[in-house]
C-alpha cells in the first residue's frame, strides 16, 4: 500500500501573531477588526486573561471569522478580581507579564500543572531590573507569581538566549511604561513584536554586530491605534503537513496562505537540507509579514546535523524533525536545543523514549538528540506528555502505512490545531493514529 497525499488547504492562524494581535488589540485606543485568528486553547487563555482585565475581547471563533475589539488603551486596563488564568499558554504568561508591569495594580498569574513547571525568572529579571516587583506564591522561579506594577526605568538587556518570549515582555513592558529598552541576544529569535510594533507606527532599530543582535524601542508616547490584520497561517502548523508530504510515496500538497517571516522557517531550510525541495508562491506582505503558498512533494530525505544559530528558527519544530529524521537515510545529530527541556514537557526526553518505544534508534543527548533512521516498520504506543507538538508529529509518522503507532491524547492538539486528525486523514486516506 502506498501513501498518496494531496490537495489544497489551509492551517489555523498563527499562533504567535493571535496571542500579540490580541494584546496590541487590547492596549490600542478605538476599534480593531481581526481575521484569521487561532481559536485553540493557548489563544482563548489570553482573551480570557485580558477581558479578565477589563477588555472587550470576544470569544474567538472557530472559523476563523472577524472579531472586532473595542480597546480603550492599556490606561483603562483594571486590576483583576481573582488570578489571571492562562492555561497552558507560556506565551500568554510571559508577555502578559510585560504589559502588567507597568500597571498601577496588583495581578496574579497562574496556569495549569504543566505551565506552573516552567521557569519564569527569565521573563521576572529584567523586568525587575526595570522596577517592577514580583512574589512567587508557589514553588521557586514558577508560577503562580503576583506582580507589582507601577512606574518602570529604561534598560539594556543582554539576554543569555535568543528567546522571543524573554524580547518581548521587555519590549511589552516597555511600551507600557513609555521607556526606552532595548535587548541583546545571541541569535535573533522571531520578531512578531517587532514587526507588529513598526506596523503600529512605533520605532524598532534592529542591528546584528559580532556580539549579538540589538534591538531598541524607543516609545513614541502616542496612542497606538487599532489593528486591521488578517492573521496567516502558522508555519509551525504548516510543518506537519509539510511532513507528511514528504513521508509519502506520491502528491503534491499546497497549503495556502502560511507565514513565511524567515524567523518562523527554520524547520523548512532545514527539511531543504535533508532533500526536500519546498516551492513557494504567490508571495505577498499582509500586516507586516510575509505570507506565501508552499507546495511540497515527496522526497528522500538524508541525516544532517543541527546546532547553533539554526535552532532558534525551529524550536517549535524540532520535535517533527527528529521524527522526521527517524525515515531519514543516515545519521541526524541534533544539539543547541536545551530549550526543549522547558517547554510544555522536557521535550527532549519525550522524543528519544517515543521513539526507542516504537522501534526506532534514538540517543538522548543534554541539549539535543540523535536519530539514526531506517525503513522498518515503526509499532507501539507512544506518550504526548500533554504537549501538542509530541502528539502531532508521531502523528504524522504514524500515517507511514507499514507504521501502526497508537498516541495516547489526541485531544491534545487542540491547543494549536484543532481538527489536526481529521485533515491528516483526509489528506491521506488512512485513519489516525488512536
């Protein structure tokens, strides 16, 4: 039996622009309209948390239709009754992190189990630097944290990793308060914050020299005003479909309408290396982002190895790659990528004992893994660890029709790509994994 996929289709907005398009939304002054929003569950915990604070935010809708946000800037924001929810949503917690703390009151922030796990002095430091305060309320560097708003200082920061959680909340926190700040990273990590800001009239200076990329804010002090945006789709979203194009024997797949801000396309030079070969057209710029059709078509993929600067671009990603690479001819050695331990599960760990579970030659590295791939039949049962990304991408495997692997929570994969299973099984004709 082979595996024939094709078609013509698109994935939910991306959700790192719904989760910013919300918050600029909020804080802008007059009505925004937006389109293309990712309605799942990490994105309706920051509409949550900001109506939570007074804003007008909808429920967003699963269709992806326009939902207008009548914002009275972040001046009218009020101090919360009870402790700001946010889920699963790291993103939502660290940025909303920044734009609290130049607020006159007190706010809590907690999430769910897996959330309270992840550190959060990265985001609290320089923000402390800046003047805000913080109690942890519960385990040290974890949620649940109440912040201590008010008036903040100008600042430099030189951040140990290219993170653009860690970027944004000083840029957030900067905007809030009407101070300069600027922030320097090793590697420059995805600049939605940046790009958003310049597309609301505010100056972003970016500068890559030897010891780093620089980027500056200096806040004009006028209103911002309200966002008209259409939301593309998430290439982090695309990057499954991606793969199971080039896992399969015969088809081309297009999926339309995906952003292709080059911070966000890591995962696709990467799978260009490996031999894929990924088409883009009709390429445009929509709200300050660059957007293109892919269309991919099966290919026979080989090892590579993977470090440095090219992992920020395709954090999110690497779990499909390591799965990828386990159908891949040769060795795939992939390092740099510690940041993997922190996110929704020590990702790291849940890819090499995954993958050994169904057969396939994986080696547990500190900061990465190592994948030797093969054409054997992968079989068993796999574990997502309540993290969405585990589950799509065995998912994908799993299409493999010499492959029976069984995931342990679909449902999972509604933070970021509801009706994840069902387009995977009409692109190729097979059942999902279960």
């Amino acid at each position: 039996m082979k595996l024939h996929v094709s078609g013509d289709v698109a994935v939910p907005g991306d959700k790192s622009l719904t989760h910013r398009a919300l918050m600029f939304a909020a804080a802008a002054e007059g009505e925004s309209r937006l389109r293309g929003l990712l309605p799942g569950e990490d994105c309706q915990s920051t509409a949550s948390v900001l109506r939570a604070l007074g804003c007008s935010v909808p429920v967003l809708p699963a269709d992806g239709s326009e939902i207008r946000v009548a914002g009275r800037g972040i001046g009218a924001w009020a101090e919360p009754s009870g402790a700001l929810d946010c889920g699963n949503s790291g993103t939502t917690s660290r940025l909303m992190m920044g734009l609290l703390a130049s607020r006159p009151f007190r706010a809590t922030l907690t999430g769910d189990e897996s959330l309270r796990g992840r550190p959060m002095r990265r985001i609290t430091d320089p923000l402390a630097a800046m003047g805000a305060r913080f109690r942890e309320q519960g385990a040290p560097d974890r949620l649940p944290i109440e912040i201590i708003g008010g008036p903040l200082r100008a600042l430099d920061y030189r951040s140990p990793k290219a993170s653009a959680q860690i970027k944004s909340a000083v840029l957030l926190g900067g905007l809030g308060a009407g101070v300069a700040v600027s922030v320097t990273e090793p590697a420059l990590s995805r600049d939605h914050t940046e790009r958003m800001l310049v597309a609301l009239g505010e100056r972003v200076d970016t500068a890559e020299t030897d010891d780093g990329v620089h980027i500056r804010l200096a806040p004009s002090g006028r209103a911002l005003p309200p966002l008209d945006l259409a939301v593309p789709g998430d290439p982090s979203s695309a990057a499954f479909l991606v793969a199971l194009a080039l896992l399969a024997d015969a088809g081309e797949l297009r999926i339309r309408n995906v952003c292709v801000n080059p911070t966000r396309t890591g995962f696709f030079r990467l799978v260009e290396r490996m031999g894929a070969a990924i088409r883009q057209e009709n390429e445009r710029v929509e709200g300050g982002e660059p957007v293109a059709d892919l269309l991919v078509a099966p290919a026979r993929l080989r090892g590579i190895a993977v470090g440095g600067a090219e992992v920020p671009a395709a954090i999110d990603e690497i779990p499909m790659l390591a799965v990828l690479a386990a159908r891949a001819e040769g060795e795939t050695r992939i390092t740099g990528a510690g940041e993997l331990r922190v996110k929704e599960t020590d990702r790291i760990a849940a890819l090499a004992q995954n993958l050994r579970a169904i057969g396939a030659d994986a080696e547990e590295l500190e900061d990465g893994i190592v994948v030797r791939g093969s054409d054997r039949p992968l079989r068993g049962g796999i574990r997502a660890f309540h993290d969405h990304r585990i589950a799509m991408a065995f998912g994908v495997l799993g299409m493999r029709p010499e492959n029976d692997i069984q995931v342990d929570d679909r449902a999972v994969v509604d933070v970021s790509f509801p009706g994840f299973w069902g387009m995977l099984e009409r692109l190729s004709g097979r059942h999902g994994p279960g």
